[in-house]
C-alpha cells in the first residue's frame, strides 16, 4: 500500500454521541458477549451432577439461571453504561472538544 498524502488527510473532532444510539449498540454487543459465558454456565452445571446429593440441586439450578440470565443481564449493563458513558463523553467534549480524528 502506498503512503496517503498529508493533503487527502482531513482532522474530524466527535464533539457528540447520541446517548439512547450508543446505549443500544452497547446493549448489543454486551449481550453477545454476554452468549459466550453460556456455555462455561452450562458445563458447571453439567459437573454439579458428580457433587453430593444436597448440593447437586442447588448448583444445578445456580448453573442454568446464571446460563439463561447472563446474555440479558450484559445487555442491560451495556445499555445503562453505554447511555451513561455517552452522557458524561458530551459533557466533557464540550469543555475539551472532543475527540480529533484523521479521516481521509
């Protein structure tokens, strides 16, 4: 690839983020990562069936609620993280002037 030129590089600045947009993209993604924490949720339950009878159920249970809980619980956290993070970003862009980059 060859070298762009200093005069087909143009400095943007993000002055803004949309809090509710950010909050919702945050919530997506957090809630697929959220999905790869199923599977370790599932094989704890699966090895809670070598434990003692008393303690088989409750770990069992804990396993698959974690496993079905997990996904959704990420995604609220991205949301309200996202939204937040957006907020206090406009805040403090508006003092400072945001973020520079170069685009061309």
């Amino acid at each position: 690839m060859s070298e762009t030129p200093p005069s087909l590089l143009t400095k943007r600045r993000i002055r803004r983020f949309n809090p509710l947009q950010l909050g919702k993209m945050l919530a997506v993604l957090y809630g697929l990562m959220g999905l790869l924490f199923v599977p370790v949720f599932l094989v704890m339950t699966a090895f809670s069936s070598q434990l003692p009878r008393s303690q088989r159920v409750g770990m069992m249970a804990l396993g698959t609620g974690f496993a079905l809980c997990a996904p959704f619980l990420y995604a609220a956290m991205g949301f309200i993280f996202g939204a937040l993070g957006a907020l206090i970003y406009n805040l403090t862009a508006k003092w400072l002037g945001g973020i520079e980059v170069e685009v061309e």
